[in-house]
C-alpha cells in the first residue's frame, strides 16, 4: 500500500522574516531532496485543505482560534508571541497544516495509504488549548488524533513526538484523555521547561540531558515508550517527526543522526503492524539546519517503505 505525501503551497508563503530559522526552505529542503533521491516517484502526493472552525475548535478554546483569526494581518507582520509570528498568508498556512493531518488520518483509515507524511509548516506541538507558542499557531497533531477519534470512532490514538524540545502543547490537549496515548523524548532543561514533572498516566515523557545522542534515545524509547505503546494497542500511531535533536542542528544540544529516525520510525512501524493495520500519520514539527533535515525526512520515509 503506498506513502501519502501532503503538503500544499500555502505553506510556502508563510514567513516570519529572513533570520527566523522556521523559514519556508525547510519544505523546498526536504522536496529536492526527495526528488534527488528518487523517492518523490513513488509517493502518492496531495494537497492539505483547509481546516474549518469546527476542526480547530476540536482542540483549540473558542477565543483562541477568535484571536488567531483576529491576529492575522492585511500586510506585514504580527507576532503571537516573541518567537511566533503570522504574516497575510500564515493563518491560510496553519490552517492547511492542520488539514493536511486531518486529511492523513482519513486516507489511513480508508485504506487509500499505510502511512502518511504531512511536509506543512507552521509545526504545531507547542500550540496549548488556549496559547500559541514556539513557532506554533494550531496543534495539527492533536487535531489529527482527535479527528480520527471523532470522525472514525477509535478507541485508541498513540501520539508520539521525538523533536527536541517537548510537546508541551499536545501535552496540555491529551493529558487526562484515556483515548490517548502520549509519549515523547526531549532534551532537558530546556524550552519550553516543561514535560520533567508530569503525572497523567496517558503521558509518557522521557527528558534526556544535553549532549544525549544514539544510545540515551534508544533506551529511552526502548524502556519507556515500546512496553507503553505495547500494552495501549494503539489502533493508530501519530507522530509529530522534529528533527531538530540532530547532531547537525545548533537549535539545541543533542547528537541523534539519520539512522536514529530511521529506527524509531521502524520501531513504530512494529506496533502498528501488531495493533493498527500498520497505520501511521507523521507530520513535521522542527528540523532547522536543511541539509540534516532533509537526509532525516528522507530516512523517515525510507523506514515506511522498509529500506532501513
């Protein structure tokens, strides 16, 4: 069964300024190197829609979507808050992002793909029920959980987030909901300093010190996620696939390479082979030095397809 690809050229135009590093050559990365690599051919590539009100409204309080609709500009620039800003074309962009996750987790559960990766920005782990934050306006990996609650009746949805810098807003979105299942590994102390201390018991957090590479991942993921994911029998897993603890990425200070996302997304593969028909839907969160996020994104993808 084939890769979905979902992305749209909304995503592109979303700018927050030429030395902010969530920049729209995160996306033109990753696409020329799939093209490079021959993978592009043998993806299955669609357009993200707009999330609707309704949607968004699944995950986000009502005065917060009211003010993101309320923020967005007729030119220039309007910051959310010191690190996230929106320009005339993000609020179409965040809500495509949102979309594009949605509309993963529909293409899963019809059958029309086995896996699904969501090449949108802006990313959205960061984004709290009531707050944007950390480059993030919509939560679109919370949306896409709840959505495949909500639309397709599952019991259970696994989010599992592997980016650098922990997802707190997906935490603030889940915690408490026995549906969910949410585990992430992070580095810490660091932004947004949260994720050390929590005790939901869906909430599987891993923090992992400065300059943890390789070995302090894997067994990590190995001791603390697999025997969770095993005994939750996700029926779907959704990742939220930063890349930004590559040993390349000055974002922050942790030494994965590409083959560790190569093997967390076999391993992920694993569980969804024994307890969700092999049903996965990945969107991208962060990833900030291109050529590092591209070779990841393409050993992502590699993994579905078993090359890795």
């Amino acid at each position: 069964m084939s890769i979905a690809y979902i992305s749209h050229p909304d995503c592109l135009l979303h700018d927050m300024g030429h030395h902010h590093p969530e920049q729209p050559a995160r996306l033109d990365a990753i696409n020329d190197r799939l093209i490079a690599g021959g993978l592009d051919m043998v993806l299955h590539h669609y357009d993200a829609p707009l999330a609707d009100r309704d949607m968004l409204e699944t995950v986000h309080d009502v005065a917060y979507v009211d003010s993101i609709f309320a923020a967005s500009p007729a030119e220039g620039i309007a910051w959310v808050d010191g690190d996230t800003a929106m320009n005339p074309h993000s609020l179409d962009a965040a809500r495509r992002a949102a979309g594009a996750v949605a509309l993963g987790v529909d293409l899963v559960m019809e059958g029309r793909a086995r896996q699904v990766f969501c090449a949108v920005r802006p990313p959205g782990h960061h984004a709290e029920r009531r707050r944007g934050m950390g480059f993030c306006l919509f939560n679109n990996v919370a949306i896409g959980a709840y959505h495949a609650v909500l639309r397709h009746d599952l019991a259970r949805v696994a989010i599992v987030d592997f980016d650098v810098h922990h997802g707190n807003g997906t935490e603030d979105i889940v915690t408490g909901d026995e549906r969910m299942l949410f585990c992430s590994t992070f580095q810490h102390p660091f932004y947004p300093h949260s994720g050390f201390d929590s005790t939901a018991a869906n909430i599987v957090n891993s923090p992992l010190p400065s300059g943890s590479g390789s070995r302090e991942f894997r067994e990590a993921v190995e001791s603390h996620w697999l025997p969770r994911l095993a005994a939750f029998e996700p029926e779907l897993i959704m990742v939220s696939a930063g890349f930004d603890a590559h040993q390349a990425d000055d974002m922050a200070n942790m030494n994965l390479v590409d083959t560790d996302y190569a093997w967390i997304t076999r391993r992920l593969c694993e569980q969804a082979d024994r307890s969700a028909a092999g049903r996965i839907v990945s969107t991208l969160e962060g990833g900030y030095e291109l050529h590092a996020l591209a070779r990841s994104v393409e050993a992502h993808l590699k993994a579905f397809l078993g090359d890795n």
